[in-house]
C-alpha cells in the first residue's frame, strides 16, 4: 500500500514523495521578472515531491495581474534560471505552469493598453490585481475583452510552444499547461464564456478544439513525458461556468489520453472554496471522469487538489484514488510542510495580508521546525 511519503516515478522523473506544492499566485515579480528572493522562496519548499510554480504568462498578452511572472523576455527567463538552479541544488524537481488568463486582465496590463482577448466578448465577473501609484496594491473589476478572430489563434497556440521550450530551455523539468480556473483555455471549454458560432465554439468537440491544439504543440516541442495539464470541472472561478461540466469533461479527458502526458491534475469543487460544489444539476462524478481517461487509454499520474489535510491525503493515495496530491496555501506558511506532515507537527498560521505583493516577509521569513 503506497503512502505519502513514497518515492514516486513521474515518466521518468523521480520525485522524492507523492506530496506536491501547488501553484501558488505571489505578485512579485515586477516587469513580469522573477527576483532573487523567488529562488529562496522556491528552494525552501525543495523538500516537495514536485514543485508547480506559480502561473507564468506565456506572452504579454498572456498577463492579467500585476507583478506576477512571464515566460517571455530574456530577463524573465534569467531569473527562472537562478531559481531552477536553487531548487535542483536542493535535489527537487520543478516544473512551470504555462498561463494566458484570456478576458481575466485590465487594458492597463496588456499591450498598448489594448482590450483582453477571449473566445466571446463576454465580461467576466471576476477580479485582477492591480499597483497603485502609491505603491500599494488592489483588487478590480477585469476589463471587457474583445472575441479573437480565429486567425489569431495559430499564434497563441504558438505562444504557448515557445514558452515550453524557453522553461526547458531556463532549466523546468517540465510544465503545467494552465486549462482551469477561469482562463484562456477554461473559457474556450465553457459554454458560458464560449458563444461562438465557428469550429471553436457550439459542441463540445469544438469548444474542446483549442485545448487539443495548445495539448498537440507543447507534447511536440518538449515531449509528452514533461507535460501536464491542470483542470477544474465545476470551479466557478473567475465567472467559469458550464451547465454540463459531466460530458465536457469526460470528452476532455478521453482526447488527453492519447497525448501521453506525464500528469492530470484535478480541482475538486470550488478552488479553494468547497469540495462538494456542483455546476448543473447533479454533482459532478470524479470517479467516472478519472476512469474515462484511464478506459481512453491514459496512463499520466492523477493528481488531486483542493482542501486536502493529511489524512484525506494518505487516503487518497493509498486507495488509489490518486498518485500526488497538490497541497495549496499550507506551503505558503510552511515551508518545510512535507516534515511537518511526517512528524504530525502543528502548522505556521499564514498572514493572508502578504499573500499578494510585497517582498521578503510572508514569502520567505516563515520558520521551519527546529528553525
């Protein structure tokens, strides 16, 4: 019976656990580069099976708040160097997540101050992160996207292949292709945010179109056995919504399986809000969605996430209802979280004023054990 704490072979990658740090949104990264202090933050958490970082902006475009990370300049990818480079030092394993946040952004972060792309020009119901001129940071309303013509979509599909290669060219033993939460590639899924009326909108398959094709480009640059993929079938995260989220996504997963990706990783209910949330009209079935992937043929590591505790986590894996299990928020805080789960010890309480912005302290002046 697999535990915790076991060694486990990611397609090739050997990663030291089963426990994983999830992406985690930090804003501090000015001019879409990472500093030093985000290779510290990094390399203390080393000690996870696997580290996702927090999403990257595969272009400029890509960006929908402020001060966090891109994949895009050659800075950017300098100082991901440093931070790939602090966290092999410690022996772990890092992979980047691939982010273009779609209609979730404001004209003030995009280029030329030009409207945010989307499948639809629907304004979504959500919230960026914005610097005031004093400095200070606040939440406001996105701005009303523009619908992307379908001849601009070869060139985000692009995008999201030179961003592949420029992670593992800065030294990523893989990436995360961001597909939950609201984003670009969710809001071509949903037909909430998806009204078109072309091959990328309508039935499920077109909806599905844009994802298989950013799926195709990416296992083709790097290889299948780097790339995983995040979902999350009901989140209303960033005004997701899709009445059907059951056949959807069971129609993802089937066309994943054939790309042979190293992982899936999956959102349970609301992201970080609910286990139990439901989209529609009955709760969505988790173990028929993970089963169709597997009957499809995929053979990727099945990830979990959301609210998971140790317990439920040592569950999970050793049912074999999940390979890894992301933990959230609990690694901002605590650093060393994957001794402090094998101990039993207490956790850090977390300073939920620093989660977005500012520098050193909330982000890597938390104590460890004995620390």
């Amino acid at each position: 019976m697999s535990t915790l704490f076991d060694p486990f072979d990611l397609a090739g990658l050997t990663l030291a656990n089963r426990i994983v740090m999830a992406p985690l949104t930090r804003n501090r990264s000015p001019r879409a580069v990472p500093p030093p202090i985000t290779a510290t933050y990094y390399a203390q958490r080393a000690s996870a099976g696997l580290l996702i970082t927090e999403a990257t902006a595969i272009s400029h475009q890509g960006q929908g708040y402020a001060d966090v990370p891109g994949l895009y300049t050659a800075e950017a990818l300098t100082g991901w160097r440093a931070v790939t480079d602090a966290v092999h030092a410690r022996g772990g394993k890092i992979v980047v997540q691939l982010w273009h946040v779609g209609r979730v952004s404001h004209t003030l972060l995009q280029p030329g101050g030009q409207a945010p792309v989307a499948p639809s020009a629907i304004q979504a119901k959500a919230k960026t992160y914005l610097i005031n001129a004093d400095g200070s940071g606040s939440f406001t309303a996105t701005s009303h996207p523009r619908a992307l013509s379908i001849d601009e979509l070869p060139g985000i599909v692009e995008d999201y292949r030179r961003a592949a290669r420029a992670a593992i060219d800065a030294g990523f033993d893989g990436v995360e292709i961001h597909a939950a939460n609201g984003y670009l590639i969710d809001q071509f899924l949903r037909s909430g945010s998806n009204q078109r009326t072309d091959a990328y909108g309508g039935a499920i398959e077109n909806r599905a179109r844009f994802l298989f094709e950013v799926v195709a480009a990416i296992t083709a640059e790097i290889g299948a056995a780097r790339t995983g993929i995040r979902l999350s079938p009901v989140t209303p995260a960033n005004d997701s919504v899709d009445t059907e989220p059951q056949p959807l996504f069971e129609h993802v997963a089937q066309g994943l399986a054939a790309y042979g990706l190293s992982y899936v990783h999956i959102i349970e209910g609301a992201t970080g809000g609910p286990r139990d949330y439901q989209q529609g009209d009955t709760p969505f079935d988790y173990a028929a969605f993970k089963q169709a992937y597997r009957q499809a043929g995929g053979l990727g590591a099945w990830m979990v996430n959301n609210g998971y505790d140790k317990d439920q986590a040592a569950q999970a894996v050793a049912s074999g209802a999940a390979d890894l299990v992301a933990f959230g928020k609990s690694f901002i805080s605590n650093p060393d979280l994957v001794e402090r789960l094998r101990q039993g010890a207490g956790l850090n309480a977390s300073d939920s004023s620093t989660y977005y912005g500012g520098g050193a302290h909330g982000y890597i002046d938390y104590p460890t054990l004995g620390g």
